[in-house]
C-alpha cells in the first residue's frame, strides 16, 4: 500500500526536478499552498482528485492496478 509520505516524496521531488516553487505549483493546481505543504509532508491524506491534479500538473501520470485474487 502506497503512504501518503510516500506520494509527498515522489510529488516533491518531481516538483524540484522541474524547479517549480510550491507558491507556483499551488496556483497552476488551483489549490493552496498549505495543501501542496501538507501533502509533500505526507501530513494529509490527499484525495484521489488532488493527487490526480497535481500529477497532471507536474506531468506525471496516475495508475492505480487492482489487486490481484491470490
């Protein structure tokens, strides 16, 4: 199971890798910044939504795989 420490990190990192600032990140999301905070600091529980929004906006893609029956 995926943290949200865990989607904070890859978040963040891909953040600084395109030298985009948290304020600039927030407006091109259409969210807070205390939202971009706490979820790079994995101290929020982000929504599928969000999660989605931000990877569209730092051009990552979102894949969520099903568990299979063992």
């Amino acid at each position: 199971m995926v943290e949200p420490t865990d989607i904070g990190k890859m978040l963040k990192q891909r953040r600084k890798q395109l030298g985009v600032d948290q304020h600039t990140l927030a407006m091109l999301a259409q969210m807070s910044v205390n939202t971009i905070v706490a979820v790079e600091r994995g101290t929020t529980d982000p929504s599928l939504s969000t999660i989605n929004k931000l990877c569209d906006v730092l051009g990552l893609e979102l894949i969520v795989r099903l568990k299979e029956d063992k």
